[in-house]
C-alpha cells in the first residue's frame, strides 16, 4: 500500500512538472523568471528548506547579524525561483551575438578564453558553482564550438527527469549522468578531445576534506584527479545575474594547480584551490548561491 502511493505521489508529481513546464513554456523569459521568482521569495521562506539556508548562512557568515540572514535567503529564494521560470527558455536565454558583444542578455568577456579552448587542441575541465542561473555555463561551451560534456545529477522522479533531460540534450552536448559509471563516462569525454564541465561546490560523501567559509568538509575531487590522469586545461566559470534579465558569463583561468613533490597533481590541495576560489565568488554575490543544501555534515 505504501509503495502504491509512492507511486501515485510521483506520477502526480512528473505530470504536475510537465503541467509547469508547457504553462512556462506559453510565455516569455522575462515574464516566467518574474512569477516564478516573486513566488519562491514568498513561498521559499515558509519550507524547510529555509532553517538549512539559515543555519549555513549563520556558519559561513557568523559576523552577518539575523536581518543580513534573511535578506540574503530571500534574495536566494527568488534567484532560485527564477532559474526555474528561465529553465524551459534557456534556448532563447543564450542571445550572445560576436558582431553585437554585450547587447542581448548575455554579457562576457570571456570570448578569448573560449577561443584558446577551442583552439589548443585539448580537451579540458570546468568548474563551476549553483550561482545565479548556473545552467548556463554547460550552453556556453557548445555555443561557442568547443565540442562538450556535462555530468549532472538525475532527478529521482523518472517524469521530471525526462522533462529536464529533454530541455538539455539539444543545448548542451554530451550529458553524463552521476552514477557508478560516471567516472568511465567522463574519461571518454575527455578521451574524445571534449570540454567537460560539473558543479563541484555542494557535499560529496566520497570526497576529500576541504576548509570552506572556515568549516570543514567533504568536496568534490574528480576535477583535481582527472587532470591528474589527463593533464589538460582547468578553467572555471560562474555567472552573476544583472538586472533586466541580464547575465554576466565569466571565465577564469587556465590555472596551474598544486603538485606534489612527484610533480604529480595534489589532489586535496587542488581541491581546497578550486573550493577556495568558489567561495571567492559566493562571498560577492551571496545572494545569488544556493544556500538550500546541507553543505556541512
């Protein structure tokens, strides 16, 4: 009986996201991201999910008095809110024209950055974080010529995870799903010559220990161990929102990571490196990051 309406409660769930998805889908960009985010601001504060952001926000802000708290999760409620409204349109999002720079919604400066990628006849790695609309990074790549891959983390609603595969597959090349496969997956990207980007900010139980916002905890180490294995490119890439359903895309690196006395790659401290540089940009938008995670544990 309980596994019956587990069921019944995801099926209702997948055609509640389709629902969303084809009613988002009837409007534009603009007005979607508008609704979907003055409802989450709303809304967002009233679930549980909000006592995680506080405790965090308290943990890597401790100097930051309750009202700075709650301001900062509204904005973050709202951000997230709108990344949902944008998700269906993020086709028509992507405007970055090379005869119009900073015209459309996307602004960069980071065009060199891609073409030397592109170029070097390398494969190579991204980072990046769940700032802002942080979807946008993985069309960058493929936008731009660089032949890509993107591991993501697939929805357990089967429903909802055909919808989102379905907006991604024609906008982000190669999508590599986390699971015990994955790290196969991904050295045949890299094998292939592609540009492989992953979210690498939030709790990985498997992980290395890492010192973030002055906590301990685990951290994602597959970037640090494939360049090890690989030795390519490791650049980085985040997105800050502007107002007027503007987005800044920007690019950083290539960056030398720490080695070891070997010469080979160390993988903790490049790690740490790539955390450390995380929580650089979290700290000048912090309103923009996803605090909704139990992020130390």
């Amino acid at each position: 009986m309980r596994r019956q309406l587990e069921l019944y409660g995801e099926r209702s769930l997948g055609r509640l996201v389709k629902w969303l998805i084809w009613l988002l889908g009837r409007t534009n960009p603009d007005r979607a991201s508008d609704f979907c985010g003055a409802v989450a601001r709303r809304v967002g504060p009233l679930l549980r999910a909000h006592r995680i952001g506080q405790a965090n926000l308290r943990a890597a802000f401790p100097e930051k008095d309750a009202a700075w708290i709650e301001a900062t999760l509204r904005e973050a409620w709202e951000n997230l809110g709108r990344l949902a409204g944008e998700y269906v349109h993020m086709g028509r999002i992507w405007d970055y024209d090379l005869t119009r720079p900073n015209f459309g919604r996307i602004q960069t400066d980071s065009v060199p950055l891609f073409d030397q990628l592109r170029t070097d006849g390398k494969p190579a790695l991204c980072f990046a974080a769940h700032l802002a609309n942080w979807e946008l990074p993985a069309i960058a790549a493929p936008a731009h010529g660089l032949p890509s891959a993107v591991v993501y983390r697939m929805p357990n609603n089967k429903a909802v995870a055909k919808e989102i595969i379905r907006i991604r597959a024609p906008l982000m090349g190669r999508l590599i799903r986390t699971r015990a496969q994955a790290a196969i997956e991904m050295a045949a990207a890299l094998n292939a010559g592609e540009h492989l980007g992953m979210l690498v900010d939030q709790h990985f139980s498997r992980g290395v220990d890492v010192i973030f916002f002055g906590r301990r905890c685990k951290a994602n180490p597959s970037i640090a161990r494939l360049v090890r294995r690989f030795d390519c490119p490791v650049v980085g890439a985040r997105v800050i929102r502007l107002p007027d359903h503007r987005f800044r895309i920007e690019g950083f690196g290539p960056y030398e990571l720490p080695r070891g006395a070997d010469g080979q790659i160390d993988v903790a401290a490049a790690t740490q490196m790539i955390m450390t540089i995380i929580e650089g940009w979290i700290r000048e938008y912090p309103g923009q990051y996803l605090w909704f995670h139990r992020r130390w544990r």
